[in-house]
C-alpha cells in the first residue's frame, strides 16, 4: 500500500477521506517512502503521540520537508520549539494575548463582518460575482489580526499582501522554490521590518495594544526579547488567517450539503459554537502537520526509529469512527464533541482558538440571520493545494442576492 497516501495528488486533496479511512483501518503506522515520513491516522495514537512532546519534538520543523527550519533561515518561533523553552514563551505570551483581550474586539469583528455582508448584496444586485471566501471569510481574519497587533489604518493596505505572500508560501510547503515564489521572501523581510520598529515604537511609548502587552510581560523575571514578539506576531499572521477563514467557508459549505443542518443552525444559533467545532472536525484547515522521533516508539507491532519525521494526521484522527462513532463521517451541528484534534492538543494546542471561534461565531451568526439560504457553487469554486492545509481559494457564493431561495 505504497500510494494510499500522496499528500501532492490533486486527488487526494480534492476528497482525502476514503484515503485517510484505509489508513486508518489498514496501516494506521504508515511508511511514506519519498519524502521519507511515517503518517499516525488513528484518534487515539494522534491523540497521544501530540500530547507526548518528549517522545515527539517540533523542533525539526512540522512538515515533512527535511531542513525546513534551516531553509526558512530563520530562528524557530514558539510552535517549532519544545519545552522547556516553549512552556516559558507560551506563559509570557499567554500573560499579553488574552481570551479577555480577544473578547474586547466582538463588537469590533461585528461591525466589519455587516460591512462585508452589505458588499456582498451590492455586488449581488449589481449582477457581479459574489465570492464568499475571497469577499468575506478570507477578509475577516486579516482585519482581526492587524487590529490586534496594532497595525494603523494606513498601513493596512501595505500589510494584507505580506499575509498573502506569507500564507501562500506557507501553503507551498518549505522548498526553496516555494519560498522564492511570488516575492514571498522579501515581502517576509519588509513585514519583519515593520514589526521591528513597531515593537521599538511599542517599547518606547506603549500604547493598549496586544505588542505593548506582551513587550511588559513577565514571568519568573523573565521577559520576552524582541525576537520572541516577532516570532509571534509571524506565527499568528502565518497560522491565523488562512486557518480561520477557511473555517468559515468550510462551515458554510458544509451546511450547504446538508440543509436541514442549515435550517436547524439558523433557527438556533446558540447552535454556532458547537457547530463550528464539527465543522473544524469534519473540514480541518490543519490536516496534518508533523512532529520528528526522539528515540525509537513501537505502535500497532510497528517500530519507528528515533529521529523520524511523523505525520500527525488530525484530518483523519478526526473522522475516526473509534472516537466519534459510525455517524462520524457526517454532519451534526448539535453532535456531543468532548474532544478533537482540529487546533492540535498538549503543549502546542492552538494558542488562538479563542480568537478563531469569535469570529467564525460572529461570522456565521450575522450571515445565517441575514441569508439563511446561504450557500456555495463547488463546481465554480478553486480548492487551495496544499499538503497540509484544507481551503479554499475561491469559494462562488449563492443565496445572497436575487437566486436566494
Ligand atoms: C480555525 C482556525 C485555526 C486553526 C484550525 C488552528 C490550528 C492550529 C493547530 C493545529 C496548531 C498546532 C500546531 C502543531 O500541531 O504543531 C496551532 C497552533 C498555533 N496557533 Fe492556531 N489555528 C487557528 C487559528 C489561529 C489564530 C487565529 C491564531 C492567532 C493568534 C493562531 C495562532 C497559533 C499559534 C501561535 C500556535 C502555536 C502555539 C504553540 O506552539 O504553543 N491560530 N493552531
């Protein structure tokens, strides 16, 4: 069974469900051959294997390209380090980047969602395509994120194409090609730049917002440096905008398969926050993502040898009919979910699900009373490519303008 699994195959990304189900009940320790990687596709080894950060380091990297920390020519930030580095750095992040903080901005994230739902209808009565990832979930994240660390209104126009050279060479993996692809490298260089005199600016003469914060922080008489905020602000513009929106998109198409669902959410949306977790579960913007072997581990009779690079595959893990029982390849909005694998868990879980979830909430709440018949056109739509993220490009909405029904 050496081609069950070829994250590059358009095919694959295109439906990877009957793959990761024949992984999981066939070789649930699978051998990749080239690039040499093992792929965990069972509930509870992922599961496990996530929250055992000492058997299972980030530290080289969480694909499976072999050098990608040395290609990034970078320093690691918070999510490619292990503890006890990474227990200190996420505490003092964790004193500035607060569920309190994020809170505040609900009222915030309302007002820009409305905006977006009143371009939508104008381009709908003006007969022009409406396209619900790129003219509405893709926006919101990016918005969010340049609030939040303090980006000034006039600089937000310089700020979303480095998000999207970023993201975009994020999704293309970590070969030197990809890096160079598209500027990405320089317009990386120009936004740390900008991050630098902002957090020099912060330092100076701090302000309310998120950097000033985590520039005070302190735990144990420890600081963040420079770099450490830096770092974050990379990894949360890197893994906090593509990642919610596609959440978004992925809910709304979702519902679309199955409007029942869609009805039951729109007549009760206290529905939504659970919701979006099936949603996470079901359409996963992070399928997989790898950890590298500290030492040899024996799984199902399998030895993988210290060292390695394993896949995690929340994708799978999270469709495991040994977790979530026979229905759990479909959707149920109100469905019981103790526990999921769609922001990771243990020590790396997700440090801006909080964040997420507001504003897939806000999203979702404010669209489904406005347009309950929402949906989308997947036979127009472009799926993003990519080995380790599930999105979207171009998602054509309907049920917006005068084709609601
Ligand atoms: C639906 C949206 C999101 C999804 C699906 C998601 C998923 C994930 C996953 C799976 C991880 C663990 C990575 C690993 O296994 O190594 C992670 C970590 C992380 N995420 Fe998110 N994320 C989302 C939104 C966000 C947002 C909005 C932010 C912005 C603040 C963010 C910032 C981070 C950071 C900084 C880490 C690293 C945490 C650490 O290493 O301790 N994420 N996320």
């Amino acid at each position: 069974m050496t081609d069950v699994y070829d994250p590059f195959d358009p095919a694959f990304q295109a439906d990877p469900y009957p793959a990761y189900r024949r992984l999981r009940d066939e070789e649930p320790v699978h051998r990749h051959a080239e690039p040499p990687f093992w792929a965990l596709s069972r509930f509870d080894d992922v599961w496990a294997a996530v929250r055992d950060a000492a058997a299972f380091s980030s530290a080289q990297g969480l694909t499976f390209f072999p050098d990608e920390i040395g290609t990034l020519g970078l320093a690691p930030t918070m999510v490619m380090l292990d503890p006890p580095r990474h227990t200190v750095l996420r505490k003092l992040i964790s004193h500035g980047f607060t569920p309190r903080r994020t809170a505040a901005l609900e009222d915030l994230l309302r007002a820009f969602v409305r905006g977006r739902i009143a371009l939508m209808e104008r381009k709908a009565a003006d007969g022009e395509p409406v396209d619900l990832h790129r003219d509405f979930s893709s926006p919101l994240p990016t918005f969010a994120l340049a609030h939040l660390l303090g980006v000034p209104e006039a600089d937000r126009a310089r700020f979303d194409p480095w998000v999207a050279a970023l993201v975009g060479f994020q999704d293309g993996g970590f070969g030197a090609e990809a890096l160079n692809a598209g500027g990405a490298i320089e317009a990386v260089s120009e936004m740390f730049q900008y991050f630098t005199d902002l957090v020099a600016a912060r330092r100076a003469e701090p302000t309310g917002d998120l950097i000033s914060a985590l520039a005070a922080a302190e735990a144990d008489g420890e600081r963040l440096t420079d770099w450490d905020i830096l770092g974050f602000c990379f990894v949360m513009v890197a893994g906090g905008n593509d990642t919610t929106g596609n959440l978004i998109s992925h809910g709304v198409a979702l519902l679309d398969g199955d409007h029942g669902q869609r009805e039951r959410l729109a007549a009760d949306p206290s529905l939504i926050p659970n919701a979006l977790l099936e949603f996470l579960r079901l359409e996963g913007s992070v399928q997989a993502l790898a950890r590298t072997t500290t030492a040899p581990v024996v799984l199902h009779g399998v030895e993988i040898p210290a060292g390695e690079k394993v896949m995690m595959m929340y994708g799978a893990a999270n469709r495991d009919e040994r977790e979530f029982g026979p229905t759990a390849d479909r959707l149920d909005v109100a469905r019981e979910i103790p526990r999921h694998l769609g922001f990771a868990s243990g020590v790396h879980f997700c440090i801006g699900s909080h964040l997420a979830k507001l504003q897939a909430r806000v999203a979702l709440e404010e669209l489904l009373a406005a347009h309950p018949h929402v949906g989308v056109d997947l036979d127009r739509a472009e799926r993003l490519s990519s080995a380790f993220t599930r999105g979207w490009v171009s998602l054509p909405a309907t049920g917006i303008g005068a084709d609601a029904s």
